[in-house]
C-alpha cells in the first residue's frame, strides 16, 4: 500500500541556490546519515509535446538557456544519496539527451530508448538496471523513485520522506487534498452524487518503490502555460536573493547600508555585505546568484575578474547564469568625456568576455553627494536599477553603465 506523504510541496528544490561541487558531493546532507542503501531514479521523457502545440517536446524547451530537463535532472542528481538517474527518451531524441548530459556537466545519468507508452517506457527505464545491453554497469537499486521528467520541483526533504517510506513499506508517494469537486454519474450520464473530497487524496509524482517490487509488476502486466508558469518560477527563485561585495571606503561602505535597507523594501534579500578584502569573500561567491560590487572611482573592476575564476573553479556558473551589478561610486568629478568613453569601452569589453563564463556582466554609476536629499534621491534610482536588473536579467543591457 502507498504511504501517504502529506504536505507534499509544489515548491522546487531549489534550482536557484548556490551550488557547487564541494556542497553537491559532500554527502554531509540529511539524507546521507539516514539512506545507507543504493536508491536510483526513473525519469519518464518520451513526451512529444503534441499537448503544447510545440516542435519541441516540452522536456527539451529551454528556460533561461537550459532545456526543462536539466532542471529536474538536477533536482535529484545534486543529492548524494541518489546514485543514477535514467532519463527514457523516444529513439529519435537519444543523441539530443546525450548532448544535454554532456554540455551541462550531468554525472550520474544513463540514457535509455522509450517504447510506445509511458508504461512502456518507465519499464524499459527499469530495466536498465537488470540487463547490460551497452556493456556499462549501473547497479540495481533498492529503492527506485519515479518521477515526471518535466517537474523539476521538488524538496529533498519529500524525497527522503519517500525513499525510506518506500523502503520500510515496499511503496509510497506523494498525496495532497483534493481541490476540484469529485462527482460520480449514471450509465446515462446523469449526475449522481458528488464525492466528499475531505475522505480522498489526489496521487502525484514522485513515487518510490522497492526496485524489485516495482519491476515484478511491470513484468505481470502538460501545457503552454505550464512551460511559463516554470520559468517564472525558477526566475523568481534566482532573483530574491544578493550579495553585497563593497570595498572598506567610508563612502562605499555608507552606499552598501543604504542599498540593503532599499532593496530589503522591494522583497529583495541581501544575504551578505562583506569588504572585498575580508577572509570570508570566497564564501559569499559560493552562497548566492546574483552580486553586487561597490567600486569606488571604479578602482576594482579587477575585482570582476576573481570573481569569474572563482566561479569557473567551482563551476558555480555551469548550471545558471549568475547577474553581477558592477557600481561605480563616484567621490570625484572629472571633465574629460574620453575618459568616460574609454570606461565604457573597456567595461563592455570585459562583459563581453566573462558573459562565456555564464556571467552576466552589468554596471551602474552614482555620484556621491553631501546633499543628503540628492543623495537619497540617487540610492533610491540604484535600488530600483539593481532590482530590474536582477530580476530581469536582459540581455541588451549586459555591459553598459547605466546612471543612477
């Protein structure tokens, strides 16, 4: 019988926080201490999309430069005590998964032909833990958990939850109570009563079950605005956080007050504001998506620079792009147009070259003033800025200095 898993969450293992090798494979998570046995995943993505009107099976659109299925990929290969994930694709898209493992950097995953069916297919993707028809070793599991290849939303804490019900059980899955009105008819069609819905669940992905459970019985017998609905989503999920990164100026460290108290009013959430020159600067980089860099006089732009080959080190930026807001804080006044132009030039050029990083390069200047209203006026135009910057993330503004 399925055990019941209540509160199960549409909301998404968190695709937008940081990761980073270290933190992936650390196996100091709460899910290794309590799963001492091998548990695999099953990911169904024969789909063709007819549903959505699409060319392309909704598994393989992509948001913000990533195909759906990467997210959920993720999703579960991120966690330590989940050693393979079989992704079952139609023949015809083989090659295009196997891209897609190679070009985002997927380890643990096997990719398997689909058949004629989604039940077909889910038992060709268990199957690919009892026979070795390419020759590679994937060993079978205790438990398996079987989810839908295009919701890539789903807490660790669910899965655990699943996996060990699964294990002590022999099945289980996620519930949640019904919404709609459930009514039963006649023969002729006719309304015969209405169910009540506070005795029922609705039964959804994901599910776990004890490997050979599941595959004994398998050998006895999503729309347009979904695909919106999860790009807002995960964009939300990368843009309601920031880190602070300001140089130790007095006027610098004043502006980074200034710009948490501004940009905490509009929802945003600064998690650090850490001088550049402190021993912590590399843990910051680690924790957050999107920076902000105070500059005074734009003396460290340099400063960019590390900041790229920590990501690329850690490959921080492999799987989301990362928003940096380059500020620069003005204490003095210059008359010479062709140093601004060159500025320009130069900060353009340096976008350009960390945006094939996966960073997204972005630069803001205020004029600092002992005028406290200008001043305000000023902070208040660089919150809002650096807030539509991140949220937005656009393209056409990667590399240009915006005026606060």
């Amino acid at each position: 019988m399925l055990e019941e898993i209540a509160s199960a969450s549409a909301r998404p293992l968190d695709p937008g926080s940081p990761l980073s090798l270290d933190t992936e494979c650390s196996g100091d998570g709460p899910g290794r201490a309590a799963v001492d046995f091998p548990v695999a995943v099953v990911l169904p993505a024969g789909g063709s999309g007819e549903r959505m009107g699409l060319p392309t099976p909704k598994q393989f659109c992509t948001i913000l430069n990533r195909p759906l299925i990467s997210y959920t990929i993720q999703a579960f290969e991120r966690l330590s005590w989940i050693g393979t994930v079989v992704v079952v694709v139609a023949k015809e898209n083989h090659d295009l998964m196997l891209n897609i493992v190679r070009e985002f950097h997927h380890t643990k995953v096997k990719v398997v032909h689909g058949g004629t069916s989604r039940h077909r297919s889910i038992f060709n993707g268990l199957q690919a833990f009892s026979n070795n028809i390419d020759d590679s070793l994937t060993p079978k599991p205790k438990v398996v958990i079987i989810h839908d290849a295009v919701r890539p939303f789903v807490e660790e804490d669910l899965l655990l939850k699943i996996t060990l019900a699964a294990k002590a059980e022999g099945a289980s899955g996620a519930i949640r109570p019904l919404v709609s009105t459930v009514i039963a008819t006649t023969l002729e069609g006719y309304l015969d009563h209405s169910l009540e819905r506070a005795k029922y669940r609705a039964s959804e992905m994901p599910q776990g079950f004890l490997y050979d459970i599941i595959f004994q019985a398998y050998q006895r017998v999503t729309y347009k605005r979904d695909l919106a609905a999860a790009e807002a989503i995960i964009k939300e999920t990368l843009s309601t956080s920031a880190c602070v990164i300001t140089e130790a100026a007095a006027e610098a460290v004043e502006l980074a007050g200034t710009l948490q108290k501004n940009l905490t009013t509009q929802g945003m959430v600064v998690t650090d504001v850490i001088p550049c020159a402190k021993e912590s600067y590399t843990d910051c980089l680690s924790k957050s998506r999107s920076f902000i860099q105070i500059a005074v006089n734009g003396s460290n732009i340099s400063g960019v620079l590390e900041m790229v080959k920590h990501f690329e080190n850690t490959r921080h930026a492999h799987l989301y792009p990362i928003v940096v807001v380059w500020v620069k804080l003005n204490t003095t006044k210059r008359s010479f147009d062709t140093q601004k132009t060159d500025e320009l030039t130069t900060f353009m050029r340096l976008a350009s070259e960390v945006k094939q990083a996966n960073v997204q390069l972005y630069g803001i200047q205020i004029d600092h003033t002992k005028v406290s209203e200008l001043w305000e006026r000023s902070a208040a135009r660089l919150a809002d800025i650096t807030v539509a910057l991140i949220r937005d993330r656009n393209p056409a503004l990667i590399g240009q200095l915006l005026q606060a």
